[in-house]
C-alpha cells in the first residue's frame, strides 16, 4: 500500500497550535450569535480601516485606463518588479536615510507575509532558526512546514531556538547563547509594539556576523516610527549589508492590505555558505528563487506603491499613520488609567497591555463585558501569556467608545 498513494508532507501534521485568529474569530461569532443586539468593536487583528490615500488612488486609477489602451497597455512585466518603483524604493527608503541599498537589491512582491514566509526556503532544512518569542506566527509555521522542527510540545516546536521577550527586557530578547543561523527580528514589533535602538540592533548585526548567520529583519511597521533616534532600517547599522535581509510592505503604511504591494532587500553582499564550503551570494538565489516562482505584481498596483514617494504621497501616508498613531495613544492613555502596564503604541500601532490574568481571560471579559476584541497574547507565544494585544487600527470614533466600555467593564 505504502507506495501507491500520493502522500502528503507529513510536516503539516506539526502544525499543532489552532491558529490564533480563527480561535478568535469563533468566539467572536458565538458571542454576536448569543448577543445579536452587542456591536462589537475589534481591536484586534492588525487590518486597516481607512481609504487608500488619494495620491496613491490616483496613481491606481490612471495606470487601470493605460491598462484599457492597446497603446499603453503592458502584460507581464519585471518579475523583481518596475525599474521606476525600485528606483524610488532605493533612493527615499535607503539612501536618504544614508543606507546604502541600490534598485538591483530590491525584489517587490505581494505582501511581506510571503516574502517571510518563502525566504526560508533559500536554506538548507538543517541550519538552526532562531525566533522571538512572543512573535508573528507566519515565521514559526513556514519553519515548521518546511520540516526544520520536531513535534510541538508544551507550547514550543522542538528544534527551534527560541529567544525569549519579557517585561524585564522590554521585550527585545537577549543575543542567543548557542551558534544560530537564521535568525528573525521585526522591529517596531509585532505584537509588541516595541522598538530596537541603534546600539541594540548594532550587537545583532554583530553577533550574525561573528556567527556567519543571517537576520531576517522585519520592517513592516516602519512608517509609525517617530522618535527620531531609532534606526527605520538595519542598513542604517555599519555592516549590516553583509548579514541581513528586510522585509518591508505597504499594507500598513499606506492602506495596502487589501491591494498587496511590499519588497524585500536582498543586498548583493549577503552570503550563505555550501557544503563544500564555497560562499553563495543570496541576491543571486533569492533572484533564482523569486523569477521561478512569481510573476510579478500588478502594474497599477506598483504604481499606486510608487505614488507613496511623492511630495503629496508622502504628505498623506504620514497623516494616515499619524492617524492611527492618535488611536494607539487614546489606547495607553486610557488602558493606564485603568492601572494596567503597557508598552508600544508609540512608534507602532500595536499596544501590548499586562493582563493581570490569562490571555484568554481576558479576551473573554473585554469581550463579555465590553463587547470589544483584543488578541490574546498567548496566541503568539508562551512568553505572550499574561498580556493581550490591542491594534490601534479602527475608526478613532469607534476607539473612543471601546475605550469608555473597557472603562466601566473592567
Ligand atoms: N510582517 C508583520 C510583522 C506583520 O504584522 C504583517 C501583517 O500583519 C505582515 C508582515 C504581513 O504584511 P503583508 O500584508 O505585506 O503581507
């Protein structure tokens, strides 16, 4: 029998832990079902709820009729995405902020879920991954899937070094004390919403080059940086071209969930190592990896992404953020009244509040009692137990009133 049958990749099978949005999602459902009359607010999972900015909308809808024209039309176009959106990429993202990042360093893509997700796949199953916990869980699972952990036991995959956030260290974790290869850094952080400074994010680029590893530096949240001291990418940081590869996405900064757009840096100077011991230039692989299997993203979609880099796109991107920045202060001003602990929300959307009980309690009270959803930080970790996860994305109206409920309910 053994032989006959198409087999699945047992890996899978791994993929032990529900995932945390669909958990939330049912118990949202029973909750509405029981309580049809409650409108329930969610601040929960990270989307968007405001329009694309105009500039961008404009850029969209232009480039749709050029579409409609045989003269203008285009099909497939470079699979590592339009010279004039790697252009504009280099230049305002990196080197107006002295990181020196060209356009054939640049692959655009469909959002930076995938990009996080695929990279893994340019190395060997058996290199040693290292990652934050609490944490994204697409990191984890892609890992998972491609067969580089054991079994999930007691909350954690075997075979993954795990790199512990805590209230004490302000969720950054510690460098690893053992040899790691590839090791995942987002940075302002999911779920967290804390940040990494110069001096900080300077000892990994270190430690990775002392390792001969890799970092995977996620920069999804970029756009909500606003103290002027922290580092918007880890090319800002001396040596960090040679050690690591950034994942950054529009989703977040300019309303792009919905219409997916995001890059990956992949410097030509980033190298991983064969058997026989002759050094690979990643560029090169991921290129291989990336023109085999994408065919690029939309034209008006690239073009609604290189409208963010103008005078106006700028302008209106910023204010975008900045409104969802008001949000997330609404967000620790009031959840600090109520005396609970919090960090982030300052630079990133997210506000990662202590609980004073379990995850999951709480995310049943605030949703019982106040008809508001919060994550369960659990959901991304064993060290996210005790904490929920609150996004400041949602209209500020709606904040406010989840904020008044939160107020009398807890
Ligand atoms: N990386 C992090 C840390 C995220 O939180 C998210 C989305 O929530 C993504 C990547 C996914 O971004 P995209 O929409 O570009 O796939």
């Amino acid at each position: 029998m053994g032989g006959v049958m198409i087999r699945i990749n047992e890996n899978y099978l791994k993929l032990e832990a529900s995932y945390l949005f669909s958990e939330i999602a049912k118990r949202v459902a029973a909750f509405q079902e029981s309580h049809p009359e409650q409108e329930i607010i969610k601040l929960g999972i990270g989307d968007v709820t405001r329009a694309l900015p105009k500039a961008c909308l404009d850029a969209f809808h232009t480039a749709v009729d050029e579409m409609g024209d045989d003269a203008s039309f285009r099909g497939y176009g470079p699979e590592q995405g339009y010279l004039f959106l790697r252009q504009k990429i280099a230049e305002k993202d990196f080197q107006a902020r002295g990181a020196d990042i060209g356009e054939d360093e640049i692959f655009v893509s469909d959002g930076a879920k995938c990009d996080t997700g695929n990279l893994q796949e340019i190395f060997a199953t058996d290199i040693t991954i290292a990652i934050p916990d609490p944490v994204y869980p697409a990191y984890l699972d892609t890992n998972v899937m491609a067969g580089r952990t054991g079994l999930f036991n007691d909350g954690r995959y075997d075979g993954i070094v795990y790199m512990e956030g805590k209230w004490e260290n302000g969720f950054v974790p510690a460098l690893p004390d053992q040899k790691v290869d590839l090791i995942y850094l987002c940075f302002p952080n999911n779920p967290t919403g804390t940040t990494i400074g110069k001096d900080q994010l300077k000892t990994w680029v270190d430690f990775a080059r002392d390792n001969r590893a890799l970092i995977l530096f996620d920069a999804a949240y970029e756009a909500f940086i606003r103290d002027d001291q922290l580092p918007h990418s880890i090319y800002e940081i001396e040596g960090a071209r040679e050690v690591a590869i950034e994942c950054r996405s529009y989703s977040k900064t300019a309303g792009f969930t919905g219409t997916r757009c995001a890059y990956t840096v992949v410097p030509k100077s980033c190298r991983a190592w064969s058997v026989d011991g002759s050094s690979h230039l990643l560029n090169q692989l991921w290129n291989r990896r990336h023109t085999t299997k994408f065919n690029g993203v939309s034209y008006p979609v690239q073009r609604a992404a290189e409208a963010v880099y103008s005078p106006e796109g700028q302008a209106q991107t910023h204010a975008l953020v900045n409104y969802y920045l008001r949000n997330a202060e609404l967000i620790r001003n009031e959840i600090g009244k109520l005396g609970y602990e919090c960090i982030g929300g300052e630079n990133g959307p997210y506000i990662w509040v202590k609980a004073k009980t379990d995850s999951w309690r709480f995310f049943d009270t605030l949703l019982k009692k106040a008809g508001v959803v919060c994550t369960p930080g659990a959901g991304f970790g064993r060290c996210g137990e005790g904490y929920v996860r609150f996004s400041a994305f949602n209209h500020f109206e709606k904040v406010q009133t989840a904020m008044a409920r939160i107020g009398e309910a807890l």
